[in-house]
C-alpha cells in the first residue's frame, strides 16, 4: 500500500470514528458548561468543585452570591438579563434574574418533570433552549412570537443559543451537519439562523458556540471554522497550523476567543482589537466564556476565575481575578469516559460523585485527503504504522467480541438457572453448573464507581498473624450439657434468630455471662450434614483467630456426637434487621436507631468490620453474606459483622477467583459473582451497599411495592434512580426525622457512596477503604447537628 492510499484509509478511518462515536453532552462545546455569564450585570456563576452538593455560586459587583437551592447542578448557562442550570438528574430547569438585586437572585423553575429528561442547556439573550436525553429533539422557552422550531424530526448531538436564534449539530440524516432556527423578521421573512445555516451548507461540524450573531466550531477534520456577521472581524479565523488545535471557545457581540489545546493559552479576533491576550499570555486555561464585550475563563493552576476586556469594569488592559471558590473545569458524569480518558484529580473535584471526561476531540492527527486544504502534518513512520496497527487491531477485537456473544448466547453459558435456599432470609447456594430454579437479577446498570479516595490516613488496626486452626486454644470447650442447661433446652422462648447454617438461642452460662448460642441443624441428609460441617468449621476457623471491635466474637464450641454448637457473646440490641423492619418499630421514634446521626454510626461500624475482614485479616476474608440480619448491634449500641459460615480466605485479594459454589442472599448477593461465579472482595461491598440502601430508606432488601401486595421489588431498583435523580429526599424512611442542614449533606454523602457500592461490575465498585473514609466524613458532619443520641453514648473508634 503507497503513502497516498495509507492516509486516504487512516483519514476515513478516523472521521468514521469521530462521528460515530458517542459524544457526552457534558463534552460538547455549544452546550452548557460549568461556567457561565450574564452579560447585561456582569455576573459570573460557576458550579463548585470538592463538594457533595454541586451547587452554583455567583460573582456580581463585589458580591458572592449562592443560588438557591443550593442542591446538586449538572451544567449552567447565561443569557442577557439571567442564567439557567440543568439540576442533577436532569429532570428539573431553574433560572435565576439577575437584575432585580445586587445581593440576591429572584428564581423560577423553568421545567420540572421527572419522566422527559433535558441536557445540553443552551441560553440566548433572552431564550432558553435543551435537548431531549438520548432522543435529541429540541424545546425553547421564553421564546418571542414568530420564532420557527425546527422540524420534528431533526435530532441534535448538540445546540448552542445566541441572540434571537439557536443552532444545533445533527445526529442523523446526515450527522454533523448544522440546522439553526429561531426568530424571523415576518415582513421580510428572513433570519440571521437561516443565513448562518446556509453558510455552513454540507460542512460536518463536531462543536458549535454562538456570540450575538456569528457561529464558530471546529469541523469534523479538526479545523476551526466561523459564519454569521463580520462587521468587526469576528469570523476571521487566524491561520491554523494543524487539526485540533483549539478547543473550547466563547464568543461575544463582535470578538471570538479560542483555548489553544497545546498550552491552554487563549488567542482572540475581531472586537475592535481591543481584547488583549497579552495580560493572560501566561495563564492557562479550562474553560471559557463571554459577554458582549468581555470575557472570564477559569485556570487550569487552581481553578480560580478571572476576566478581562474592554466591558469589564473599563478595564481592557489587566485582568481581574473572582473571590470565588474553585469552580469544576468540566461537568460531572457518571461515565467511564472510555472515549478521551477521565480528567486528572476527577474523582476529588466531583467530590466522589461523577468522573470529568477530557473534552472531545481527542483523536490522533492524520493526513487530509488530496481536496481538503490544510497545511502538512509531519509524523514519523513508526507513528503511521502505529496507526494501521490500531485501525486492523481495533477491526479484530470488534469482531472477536461478535463471535464471543454469539458463543455464549449458543451454548447458554451466559443464561444460567440458579437453586435457591431457605434462611431467615432466601440465601442463595449454586454448584458450577446452572441447574435450577431461575432469579432475577436485581442490579442496575454499571455506573462508574467514583467514591473519592481520601488522603492518606494511618490505619492502626490489629493486625493477626495467626493462621486458621480448627480448635484454638483460646477458645472454650463446652459440653452439650452446659448449653442445654444454657438455653432451657433450646426453648423456643430463647430463641433470637438464624444464621447461615442454624438456629441462634439466648442462653445464660453457669458463671453468669450472657451468650448467644448457635445449634446446626440436626437433619441426617447428607447434604445438611455436609453444610453444616462447612459452615461450622468456617465460623470456627475465622473467629478463633479474629478479634476486633466491630466483629462479634467467638467465645467458644462444642463437638458432641451429630451436635456441632457456636457460642458468642450475646449482642443485647440484636440485629439490625429487626430495628429497620420489625413490625413493632413503626412508629416515629420507636427504636433508638431512628436519627440519621444514629443510623451513619451503625453503618461506620459495620464497614470497619468489613475493611478489618478485607485489609488486615492475614490473609485477608471475604465475608460472602453482608446483610443487615448479620450486622449485630451490642449493648453500647455498637454494630458488629456477624456469621461466617460463608465466609473464604483470600489468597490472592487483588486477582479474583472462583470458589466451588456461589453463596449469599437474594436481594444482597453481588449479581456478578452470582452470575459469572467471579468472587472479589468487591462482592462485600455491594452487600454493605444494600443495606446503607436500608438505612436509609427503612425497606427491605427486597420489598411488595403495594402495601397491599404487589410485585416484588429490589432496593437497589427502587432507590438508585432516584438517587440519581436527586430525589433522595423523597425515598428517606419517614420515622427518621426530616435531617437537618449538616444531616442533609451527611445523608446525601452516604446515599451517593451505596449507589456507587451496588454498581453492576465490581471493578465500578469503591473498595472497602473508600467507604470508611466518606462514612466517617458523613458522621463528623452529624456530629455538628444536633442529633438525638449524645456522643458520649456513640463509639465510633476501632482497635
């Protein structure tokens, strides 16, 4: 193959790529972003970084100003008079005038519907304009008499307003080209997004952003192209000396200002030349965005705003820095960003919540075919064969992945039957064969797991050393006559509960000491024998030799004939499934586990138990059965991890492996373990994930949707959309009371951390570590609130 053939392939190669790869909308240049003006005030608003609640804080003539609600905000954008944001979820449109007050913002909500989702929010000087999620088709508000939508079937990737007119890029029919629409002049039926849209003709676009009236963005090859008016030089594009060489834009009345991708500079054109670059010659920029007459971006050093030009305070010759705080350089989305790679730092900016997707494009530079007019672009041999490598590999790994879903759909490894068993509640045993009885899989779809990892923190835990033995010598030997005597024969009246493998008794010892006893079942299948003698010998095994605040602990054992007995200490409080969803706890302040201060504590509890099984047991355990029946809570209402009959060593904690059979609960079971049988320590975390779900919502892991009946439904399914949605407030377990100001933020960041913990894949998933740090966040919060339990009766620390 000559050079001439190898470019022609690269070039379509790519262009095929970039225009049928999907965009985020939080990456398209013409949409909202993170940072937004209103021109006629001079206010500058930007979403804050580091903090759970996205919420939008504002400069404007010496004064900060916070809009209200100060609630979670996905993109923002202004207009003349005022600005809009898109709430988290999508589901809501907010505006803010701007005029009214210097010190605060009169609010109206522009939409509000949870079933028809809006993004790429785009404000004109005075109307409002967004796309349908995932279908495209535009909605304008605030929109004066003779402005002409454009036609039905019209689906945009992304639009952008100015003054009187929107434009958008096409996803379909063909995609990439620009449809604008807007007011018309009805007596001399003419517009100004006609004649821009008759200027771009069949030119593909990948970004659009509008000024007052002209329209910039870069073209499908990488070049930054300009139309509309040109009284002052606005779409007089300086000489490019390569594809892709700049990325975000603003635009004004008359001036066009671009970031350079190579060093974050910004270059600018038109505007009378009265917007001198030289004062920020030295800063490097994210974002940007203008005014009629001046322009504000946010640095790359510290994520700090400033603005400059001839509109800011008639001050053309210097810039101005905002006493704001650090605003995000790009909008957090729940996204693996698999197309350009995730930002760095973004995981800390979007406060765990969201990743911050490098903006597009992002694709490798290739020569132009022989009738595109662009300047050369030198690129070694090995770059260009690095290339085809890329193009036949990524050809090869396509269709591989075919044939691998054809093979498993075929032979129906990837459909399996599972058997399900009877606990206190479904537990869920399969050998490797799928035989049985089908179950639903109750998972939502992966999210990318974003849980912010905190700084380096000195764990001093107890550490063992101590391999498992059967029968430690620490442990006591009772006789089976003991526990009889212990438990009044095993009376009904003594008995609290059930665990993986038996029945669990109160019982008393002749020294006084107050214990929980646990009895195997005394059936002579082989099978239950089998089981119990696992699960015996695993809880034997693991708690000899564990010893830690936030595990129950194992006082003794007792072997007699078919007889296989636990002894614990006895946790007064029980369990905390009973204090969620016992009948008797249904009034409002009936259990002491009824204050979110409360509630975060016992969660806390429970995952240092877990992070002491996963980073400091050697080696290290996975628990397999974390549910809220297993989470004990003693007589200082302490939380501890309990029963581990279905617990296994991990030789290996950062490869995953495939134990004999899948073990669990239906509702906390890890879905991908139970399907692909792939246990990680991940499979813990979703588990603990479900039941920061019961806490916080007071229903069960699965649960009838109708007091009445219904059809059965899972937590996750129930709570994460709305989560999502940023509706947690509305699936809150009403016997809590409604939480307070640092609650709020509490209960927020436990909610946005159990999403993240129930994500469909485990690599999604935060580790063990990750959950501890933003719990004990969450709880340091509640303990500035008021709360109804005093910390002197809260223990929060472990040994």
């Amino acid at each position: 193959m000559n050079n001439k053939s190898l470019s022609s392939v690269l070039f379509f190669t790519f262009t095929f790529l970039f225009l049928f790869s999907p965009i985020p909308f939080s990456n398209a240049l013409g949409s909202g972003t993170t940072l937004a003006v209103v021109d006629t005030t001079a206010t500058v608003c930007g979403i804050v970084s580091s903090q759970p609640s996205r919420r939008i804080v504002c400069y404007r003539n010496g004064n900060i100003i916070s809009a209200v609600p100060e609630v979670s905000f996905t993109s923002i954008s202004g207009g003349k008079n005022y600005f809009c944001g898109i709430r988290s979820g999508n589901y809501s449109i907010i505006c803010w005038n701007t005029v009214s007050s210097n010190t605060t913002f009169e609010k109206r909500r522009l939409y509000y519907n949870d079933t028809v989702l809006y993004e790429n929010l785009a404000v004109g000087d005075s109307h409002v304009c967004a796309t349908v999620v995932g279908v495209g088709t535009v909605s304008c508000w605030r929109i004066n008499k003779g402005f002409v939508f454009p036609s039905g079937y019209d689906q945009f990737s992304s639009i952008t307003s100015g003054f009187g007119f929107s434009c958008g890029i096409l996803k379909n029919n063909p995609s990439g080209l620009v449809r604008c629409f807007g007011n018309v002049n009805l007596n001399l039926n003419e517009s100004i997004a006609k004649n821009i849209e008759n200027e771009f003709l069949n030119i593909s676009m990948v970004s659009l952003v509008a000024g007052e009236s002209h329209v910039c963005g870069l073209n499908s090859i990488g070049f930054l192209v300009c139309k509309g008016s040109n009284n002052f030089g606005q779409i007089d594009v300086p000489n490019q000396e390569k594809a892709f060489e700049y990325s975000d834009l603003a635009l004004g009345s008359d001036h066009s200002c671009a970031i350079r991708r190579s060093n974050g500079s910004v270059v600018c054109w038109g505007g009378k030349g009265l917007f001198n670059v030289d004062v920020t010659k030295s800063v490097s920029f994210e974002v940007i965005v203008s005014g009629s007459n001046f322009v504000c971006g946010l640095t790359t050093n510290n994520f700090s705003v400033i603005c400059w030009g001839p509109g800011w305070f008639n001050n053309k010759d210097s810039i101005f820095e905002l006493p704001l705080p650090p605003i995000l350089p790009g909008v957090c989305v729940q996204s693996s960003c698999s197309e350009c790679g995730i930002y760095p730092q973004s995981q800390y900016l979007c406060s765990g919540f969201g990743n911050i997707c490098k903006p597009q494009p992002c694709w490798p530079q290739v020569p132009p075919p022989e009738n595109q007019r662009w300047l050369p672009v030198s690129r070694s041999k090995t770059l260009t064969k690095g290339l085809l490598a890329f193009a036949i590999v990524g050809s090869l790994g396509a269709f591989a992945g075919i044939c691998t879903l054809v093979y498993c759909l075929w032979n129906g490894v990837c459909l399996g039957k599972k058997k399900v068993h009877n606990s206190v509640q479904p537990t869920i045993t399969r050998g490797g064969s799928f035989n049985g009885v089908g179950v639903s899989n109750y998972s939502p779809p992966s999210r990318s797991s974003t849980i912010r990892r905190q700084g380096s923190r000195i764990m001093r835990r107890q550490r063992s050393g101590t391999s498992s033995t059967k029968h430690h010598d620490r442990l006591d030997e009772f006789t089976l006559a003991e526990l009889v005597a212990a438990t009044n024969n095993f009376s009904l009246e003594n008995k609290v509960g059930a665990g993986s493998y038996g029945v669990v008794y109160k019982g008393k010892l002749a020294d006084g000491r107050e214990v929980a006893v646990k009895r195997g079942e005394t059936g002579t299948k082989m099978k239950v024998f089998q089981e119990k003698e696992s699960a015996f010998e695993s809880e034997l095994a693991f708690l000899s030799r564990l010893h830690h605040k936030h595990l129950v602990r194992l006082v003794g054992f007792c072997e007699e004939k078919d007889e296989k007995l636990l002894v614990y200490e006895f946790m007064k409080n029980g369990a905390l499934y009973d204090h969620l969803h016992d009948k008797n706890n249904v009034e409002k302040n009936s259990s002491v586990l009824n204050s979110w201060k409360m509630r975060i504590k016992i969660a806390l509890d429970a995952s240092r138990g877990i992070e002491y099984l996963h980073n400091y047991a050697v080696p290290s355990i996975i628990h397999r059965d974390i549910k809220s029946s297993n989470i004990l809570i003693d007589a200082n209402w302490t939380a501890r991890v309990s029963d581990f009959g279905l617990s296994m060593m991990s030789p290996d904690s950062e490869h995953d492996y495939k134990p004999t059979k899948a073990a669990g609960t239906v509702g906390y079971i890890d879905p991908q373990y139970y399907g692909l049988n792939v246990l990680t320590a991940k499979s813990d975390v979703y588990g603990l994930g479900v039941v920061l779900l019961e806490l916080l919502t007071g229903k069960r892991a699965i649960f009838k949707n109708d007091e009445n009946g219904g059809t059965p439904m899972s937590i996750v399914n129930f709570a994460v959309p709305m989560i999502i949605s940023g509706e947690l407030v509305k699936i809150l377990d009403q016997r809590v009371e409604k939480p307070d100001l640092n609650e709020t933020e509490a209960v927020e960041l436990v909610a946005y951390t159990a999403m993240h913990c129930v994500n469909l894949e485990g690599k999604d998933r935060p580790t063990i570590a990750d959950i501890v740090a933003n719990l004990e966040r969450a709880f340091s919060l509640c303990d500035s609130s008021h709360g109804s339990i005093s910390s002197a009766t809260i223990s929060t620390g472990s040994e």
